[in-house]
C-alpha cells in the first residue's frame, strides 16, 4: 500500500511542494524510507528521478534516517541513471561520515566521476568534498586531491572556484 501511495504521490507533480509533501509523509513513518529507495534503486523514469529530489528533502531534514541506506544510494550511482540520482546520492555523501568500508570505492569511483568533463558543477562540488573529506581521514591522499582540484580550476565556473577554495583550504 505504501508503495502504491508513495508512486501517487510522485506522478503528481515534480515541484518543492509535492517534495515537502512526500519528505513529510516519510518523517512521519506513513511510507517507509525503504520503498523510495527501491524506486530509486529500480531507476524507473520519473519515480527516480523525483525519488532523488525527496532523497534531498530528507537529507535537508533528518539525514540519519538514511544511514541504514547508505550502501544502497551509493549502489544507485551509475552512469547511465538520471542525473538526479547521483547529484542526490554526492550530496548526501559529503555531510556524512561514510562507512569505512565504502571510502575506497567512493573515493576511486568519485575520482573518476570528477575528472569527467560530463559531470556537472553541481556534482563536482559534492564530490569535491567527499574527497577532501577522505583526504582529512587519510592524508597520504591529500596531495592527490589537491591536485585533482587545481587541475581543474583553470577556465572553470565560478561556482567550481568557490567551491574549490573552500576545499583546498581544508586540504592545507
């Protein structure tokens, strides 16, 4: 049933109202986290999509409620998935303490995601910090990801070289 009523609320519309709406029935436990990550784990069209934009409005509101799920957001990162999908999953992961056992594969796989030329500001900037936050935890990794960001900041957007100061300040 909480399945059925959380796809409702999806197909409605794609706004910050209907956002808030579904954030709030989660809060309060009317659909269980677990059946948004299945949509977006199904990655099926607008569910996911719209799916990714609620992962936000929880994050925004209580983030440990997506702790048990961290592992599963992070296997929704792919490229062929809606861009909303990892910019959700980026953004999530960068205000939290990712588990241990994932900081490898995030942070080999978040290397490769920033140096695509594909990848939009807004995800370079989330991944931007998950690496800093990576290289705090383990500095043998610090000069990597100082250069990994002064690469990129030649010709780069304003929002980039915001970003990028804030994180190479961290970094030295």
């Amino acid at each position: 049933m909480s399945m059925k009523r959380l796809k409702q609320l999806l197909e409605k519309e794609h706004s910050k109202k209907q956002k808030d709406i579904i954030t709030s029935e989660i809060l309060k436990n009317h659909i269980p986290v677990s059946a948004l990550i299945e949509l977006i784990q199904n990655d099926n069209g607008i569910y996911a999509q719209r799916g990714a934009y609620v992962i936000t409005g929880i994050h925004d509101t209580d983030k440990n409620l997506l702790a048990p799920y961290t592992m599963d957001l992070w296997k929704c990162i792919h490229p062929k998935n809606h861009p909303s999908i990892p910019r959700a999953v980026y953004r999530y992961l960068a205000d939290i303490k990712i588990p241990k056992e994932l900081d490898g594969e995030i942070f080999e796989s978040g290397t490769k995601a920033f140096v695509n030329k594909r990848t939009t500001i807004a995800v370079k900037a989330h991944i931007m910090k998950i690496l800093t936050n990576l290289a705090v935890k383990y500095p043998e990794l610090k000069a990597e990801v100082i250069f990994l960001i002064n690469q990129q900041l030649k010709g780069s957007s304003s929002g980039y070289k915001s970003a990028a100061k804030k994180e190479l300040k961290r970094l030295l």
